[in-house]
C-alpha cells in the first residue's frame, strides 16, 4: 500500500496504459481520479477499481480547471493520454493530424503545469509521472511527429523536473513499447500476425508492454520509494532501446 492517503489523477485513463496505471494506484491505496475524453470508458475502469470518473478534454484548459475542481489537491499527476498518425511519409501527414498529436501529447502537459501542478509547487509537494514512448529515444520511421512529439515529452519531463525540484515536486517519465492497447493497430498501419511478428522481433524479451508492466514502474516512480528520483524517462520496453 505504498500509495494510501494519495489522491491521483491519470489521463486517458479509460484504456490501455492508463488503466493498468489506474487500476495499480487503486490497489497500492490511492485515491484515483480516472479522466478520459470518453466519458463510459472512464466510469468503466473507475467502477473497477473504486475510484472516481471524469470526463475530459486534455488539450482544454477549461477541461483541466473543471478537472482540479473535481479532483481537489492533487499527489500525483499521470499525463498518459496520448495519440498517434497513421504511418505516412512526414509530408503526407496531415496537418489536422498533426494537430491533434500536438494538442494531445503535448499541449496537454503544458494545461496540467498550468493547473493541477501549479497547485503541487504551492504545497510544496507532488510527484508527476508523463508517458513518452521508446519512439521518443528510437524513432521508428513513418511515425515521424509522434516519435517528435514523444522526444519533447522527454524533455519536457527533465526541464519540469529542473524547475520544480526546489518546490519538492519530482518528475519523471516512462518510454514504454508498444502494447495491447488501441493505438497498436495504429503504430503498426494494420493489426496482422505478419505485422506484429515484425513488430516483435524489434523487442529483445519477445513480447509488447502490458498495461501491468506500466502500472509496476508508475507507482514505483510516483511512491515515497522514490524520492530521489527526478528526471528520469525510464524504459519499459523488453530491450527495445538497447
């Protein structure tokens, strides 16, 4: 229980990621805000694992105010909600894609430093957790301005971390492979038995991250046990990055 007496918010917390995130502060004690821009998804995973739901729109800043008013003071911040483009050559992205990656990815940290973290600074005290991608570190072709808006995340967690580290408020990021959840179709072009076993031969142990395997390393990064870590963008990708 190394996260009783936590309150937590995780984005995009309906699926995938975020719910093997949710559902693992849940277990560990936390208090979890489950926030998604789809409202029955989130009231999904939040009756699972006993927590709350909130339906939001990460890129609003209306969104993330109407967010803290529901959370209250925050402990811990997950910004896991995330997008990508299909494969394309970078020219051929569409720039209402490219857009939507932007304001996911990243604008969406940049309305949470604005808000939930703010509050963090002026209690002096708070762990915050950002969800990059391998295609941040290695970059995977065809993927181009999500594997750029992953490397920002990077080092947006390190520049996060720099500044607040005086206010007592640590910042990390995990870079996970891809895994089952609904953007792998996406990161691959087509969800076929001849894609993934290409997609898998790139993964050293074999097989894709599991919503599991991020819930493990985020409350580790986001418990006490870890209070000296700060500015971290820790790989949970089989090998993926060797």
């Amino acid at each position: 229980m190394r996260l009783t007496g936590k309150r937590a918010i995780v984005t995009g917390g309906g699926s995938g990621f975020g719910a093997g995130i949710a559902a693992k502060f849940a277990a560990e004690g936390a208090e979890v805000l489950v926030t998604d821009i789809n409202a029955g998804a989130a009231a999904d995973i939040a009756a699972q694992i006993g927590g709350r739901a909130h339906a939001m729109d990460v890129a609003s800043l209306a969104g993330w105010e109407a967010c803290l008013a529901e959370a209250g003071p925050v402990d811990i911040l997950v910004n896991n909600a995330g997008v990508t483009h299909l494969p394309a050559p970078m020219e051929e992205v569409s720039e209402e894609d490219f857009d939507r990656v932007a304001a996911i990815n990243m604008k969406s940290i940049y309305l949470s430093a604005r808000t939930v973290i703010a509050g963090m600074k002026a209690r002096g005290s708070g762990a915050v957790l950002n969800i990059a991608s391998t295609a941040g570190l290695s970059p995977r072709p065809k993927l181009n301005w999500y594997n750029a808006s992953k490397g920002w995340v990077i080092t947006a967690t390190k520049a996060m971390a720099v500044e607040l580290a005086s206010a007592g408020v640590r910042v990390n990021a995990l870079c996970p492979v891809a895994g089952e959840t609904p953007l792998l179709a996406s990161f691959m072009g087509k969800d076929t038995p001849e894609m993934r076993a290409k997609f898998l031969a790139t993964i050293p142990l074999g097989r894709f991250s599991t919503p599991e395997d991020l819930g493990a390393a985020a409350a580790f990064l986001c418990s006490d046990e870890a209070g000296m870590i700060t500015g971290t963008a820790l790989e949970v990708d089989g090998g993926r990055c060797i």
